[in-house]
C-alpha cells in the first residue's frame, strides 16, 4: 500500500514537473504593457474630456454672445418706449 501512495506521489510530481509555470519575466512584461495600455487610454480619455469642455465653453461664449447682442438692440426701442411713456 506504501509503495502505491509513493508510486503515485512521485507520478503526481512528475506530471506537475510537465507543466511549466509562465516565466516571471514574461507576466512581468505584460503586467508592464497593460499599464502602458491603460495610461495611453486614461490620457486618450482626458484629452477627450478637456476638448469635450472646450467646445461646451465656446458654444456657451457664443451664446452668450448672441444674447448679448440681442439685449443690445432690444435696449434702445425699449429705453424709447419709456421715455415716451415717462412724457404722457
């Protein structure tokens, strides 16, 4: 019985010996490339946001703007329309 559990022992060794083990250099390298992968997209996904802010600020501005410009010319027919009313 001894010599069957230590006949499988040595057999379950060397099948575990068969399988080789990934090099640690090796995941070390794409634990390294999946970092570079995921600081190129964080930076992607940055500038992303920073023009996305952008265009949303220069549209706001030109809004703006246009409101602006609008309140200017309503200002002096309304300024009239008072004085005419403030006269009567």
């Amino acid at each position: 019985m001894t010599r069957i559990s230590t006949s499988l022992g040595i057999f379950a060794l060397a099948a575990l010996a068969g399988c080789t083990s990934e090099p640690v250099d090796n995941v070390q390298q794409r634990a390294e490339n999946a970092s570079g992968q995921i600081e190129q997209r964080a930076d992607e996904l940055e500038a992303e946001a920073d023009n996305r802010t952008l265009n949303a600020a220069a549209t706001l501005e030109n809004q703006a703007k246009a409101l602006e410009l609008e309140g200017n010319e309503a200002a002096p027919a309304n300024s009239v329309s008072n004085e005419t009313t403030n006269a009567q």
